[in-house]
C-alpha cells in the first residue's frame, strides 16, 4: 500500500524514507538491524572495560548504558528536533575507532578521564556539524566514497573473526563456526534472491534466526546468563563521573574529526545504496550535529562515544529499505533491551560465527557502495591518484600497525590499527592540494579526442 504525501502527486512508498509499514513488517525488519549491531555495541565497552580491569558487574552495567544510549541516539538520528538528526534510517551504536585512544586515556586517568574528554568531543563534533556546509566542498564523492570504500574493506576481516567464531574463542576456525557462519550466509543470500516482500527484505533476520536456531540445537548456546540476568534496571547517569585532561581531549578531538567524515561516508552510503541519490547538506549537517551530541550524552550516561553504525548501512543498501520508522522500532528494541537486562542478555549469548554469516554480506556491501560512490566522479588520474594513495596506505598501515611503533605514543594510538584514519586524512588532504586544473585540462583533452568538442 502507499499514501500521498502532502500534496505531492507521487505515491509515497511504506518502504520511502516517510513511509511507515505496519508493525507486522517493521518489528522483525527492526530487528534485523539491533541484531546486526548488537555485538559491535557491547563488544566496545568489553574491551575498554577488561583492559582498565573493570568487574563483571560493572562490564554489565556498562553493556546496560551502551544499550540504552544507542537506542535514544537511533531515535534522534531518525526523528530529526530541530537541526540535530538526519532524519534518515541511521542506526548508533558505540564506536570502534575510539577504542585505542580510550583504553590508553583510562590507563592513565580512570574512566573518568575517557568520559571527561568524551563529553567535550562530543561538542566539538556538533559544532562540525553546524558548519559542515561550507565544509562540504572538502568532502565530495571521491573522498566520501573512498571513505565509505576503507569503512567496508576494513571491516572485513572483523566479519570474517566473527565468522569464524569470534577472536579469543577455543574453537576459532573450527568447522562447527564456520559451517554456522556458512549456513546463515547461504540463508540471507537465498531469501533475498528467490523470495518477494517481507520474506526477502528480512532475509538477514531470517538468516540469523536459522543460524541460532543451529547453534542451540549443536549445543553451542548457554543461556546460564540469561537466566541470572535481572527483569528491569535503570542505568544510573554519572555513575563515575568525569574529570577533564588536556591531553586525552586533544587526542579525543582528533578522532572526532575522522569520525565525522565517517559519518559523512554512511550517510552518503545509506542515500546512494538506498535511494539512488546524494545526501543533501541538511542530512549531512544534522547527522553530525546529532553524532557529536549523542556521545556528550553518552558519556552523561557513563556510555563511549557514539557514531553511525556501518553495518546497518550495508543493510540498507542490500533490502532497499529507508523507512525511518523501521528503525526507529529497532530503536526501541534497545531501549527494552537495556531496561530489560533478560532481553538484551538473549541477544548477547548468540555466538558471533552466527553475526559473522550476516557481517560479511553487509561490510561487503558498504565497499561496493563506495565504489559506486567514488564512480560519481571522473575517474580521471587525479582522483585515481587520490584513491590508490589513501587505500594504499590507509588498509596498508592499518593491516601493519607495527610499521608505526616509533611515532609518538599519542599519535600511534590515533593511526595505527585503523586504516580509516589514515585513508580519511589522506584522501582530504590530497583532494585539497592537487591542482583542479590539471583535471580540468584532461576532461577537455578527452571530450577533443571523441569529438564532443571543437579545439580551436
């Protein structure tokens, strides 16, 4: 079915970035994408919280605020107030690229140091946001795409770990994971081929649940949590508190500048994957606005710093889907989760060769996104140059940390181990220094040799 909009003559799509599909729809299509980035959003603060030796009642405790502050984050991105959201289907989450920094920051300051100088980031990101259209001539598609393009392949093998049943796992690359990760691969592909409507839109939630339902039955599932995880819990804001250091902002600010452009990237991903089109400067200035200030809130409610969730992009792009709603729904899903500690602990105990079988579908999908990107522009020899440069180095370095282990401890940990820092300060760079000229010189040379023009 479909509505007009307005007074626009166009039908407007249940499945349109406006459109509203009913709950029998939205509720299992909202749920593909909390289970997509479930784990990417409790495994942040597992590992922040081992290193800096934290219990096993405060890890829980810090799974509860990540949880619940991702899903009010999702609400804001996808109901814009005011000039803060995207209004777009964008799913938050706990971000990756933080986790160096933040482990060597709590090492030396405590968690309140992580949160202090998170909070303040946060607003610094925000305030990106609201200049970011006259900014945005820095960030056309060649290096959002190319962006977008080191998201997805860097994020590979972290799907291939999880298929593989997850790093630190007894059993990792066991046939058992592997033919789990199989088996949900095969489902998603086959589902979203050879069936129609909400069988092949939700053929990630369908692959997933096939692939749990395997686990359970070959004994690979405990549910001895689930069953001492509480009813209901409220997170309590501030529990540690903040302090501010000068030196764990700085490297914080730092970060928030990438992750802005990251955020750039999946927007732009999500647009070009799922509506065929370019993001406008409103969604790209208010998906900011709303990252930088979901991650000062965050660290009111004792959360690391938020962004978009590249995944959940992929997701997009493979159903087509851009119902803001749906994923407003899974919004929701994390809010219960977080409130309901019994209900997000059923999430937790799903075993990550499951995820894998869906990661590597969807972190593929994002690099193809970049590559279709990246394609918007000519592909002459400068911005080939600008590509080749910044995924050189940018997956080159990030593969081989240790090619950096003699740069200044600060800036070690901002660089090495993510590829996307070094790519997105790459391809920025070189963007703005390489003469234009040359580009435009070569465009008229090409349209003189197949006879589009004239030479005088």
């Amino acid at each position: 079915m479909s509505d007009i909009k307005n007074n626009d003559p166009k039908p407007v799509s249940k499945y349109d970035v406006d459109g509203k599909p009913p709950l029998k729809e939205a509720i299992p299509l909202g749920l593909q994408h909390v289970l997509a980035m479930f784990a990417g959003n409790v495994t942040v603060p597992l590992i922040i919280a081992g290193a800096l030796g934290l219990t096993v009642g405060e890890k829980a405790f810090l799974i509860q605020c990540a949880m619940l502050v991702a899903g009010i984050a999702t609400l804001i991105q996808t109901n814009r107030i005011g000039s803060i959201g995207a209004n777009l289907p964008i799913v938050m989450g706990t971000s990756f690229g933080f986790v160096p920094t933040s482990i060597a920051i709590g090492k030396q300051f405590g968690l309140s140091g992580i949160l202090g100088a998170a909070f303040v980031g946060g607003f610094f990101e925000a305030v990106i946001g609201y200049f970011l259209k006259p900014l945005r001539k820095y960030f056309p598609p060649i290096v959002t795409g190319t962006v977008l393009l080191t998201i997805g392949l860097s994020l590979l093998p972290t799907g291939i770990k999880y298929f593989a049943g997850g790093v630190g796992a007894p059993d990792f690359g066991s046939l058992q994971n592997l033919a789990l990760g199989s088996l949900v691969l095969v489902t998603i592909i086959f589902f979203n081929q050879y069936f129609k409507g909400i069988l092949r839109m939700a053929a990630i939630l369908i692959g997933i649940i096939v692939g749990y339902t395997a686990a359970i039955f070959m004994g690979k599932v405990d549910f001895t949590s689930v069953v001492n995880a509480s009813w209901f819990s409220i997170p309590t804001p501030m529990k540690y508190g903040m302090t501010f250091h000068g030196s764990a902002i700085i490297a914080m600010l730092i970060l928030y500048i990438v992750t802005a452009v990251e955020t750039v990237g999946d927007i732009s991903g999500i647009t070009v994957g799922g509506a065929g089109r370019e993001a406008t400067d409103k969604e790209l200035s208010g998906g900011v606005i709303a990252d930088g200030l979901a991650s000062s809130f965050a660290a009111i409610f004792n959360a690391f710093p938020n962004t978009s969730f590249s995944q959940n992009v992929g997701i997009v792009s493979l159903t087509g889907i851009m119902s803001r709603y749906v994923v407003s729904v899974g919004a929701v899903f994390l809010i219960i989760a977080a409130l309901v500690p019994k209900f997000g602990a059923v999430l937790a105990v799903m075993p990550q060769s499951v995820l894998g079988g869906a990661a590597v579908v969807m972190f593929a999908i994002i690099a193809t996104s970049g590559i279709v990107l990246v394609a918007k522009d000519n592909l002459n020899q400068r911005n080939l140059l600008i590509v080749a440069v910044a995924l050189g180095l940018g997956l080159g370095l990030g593969s081989v940390p240790e090619a950096l282990q003699h740069l200044p401890q600060s800036l070690n940990l901002i660089f090495s181990g993510s590829g996307m820092v070094v790519s997105c300060l790459i391809a920025l760079v070189l963007n703005i220094i390489l003469p234009k000229e040359k580009q435009a010189v070569a465009e008229k040379s090409e349209a003189i040799a197949t006879g589009k023009v004239v030479s005088a």
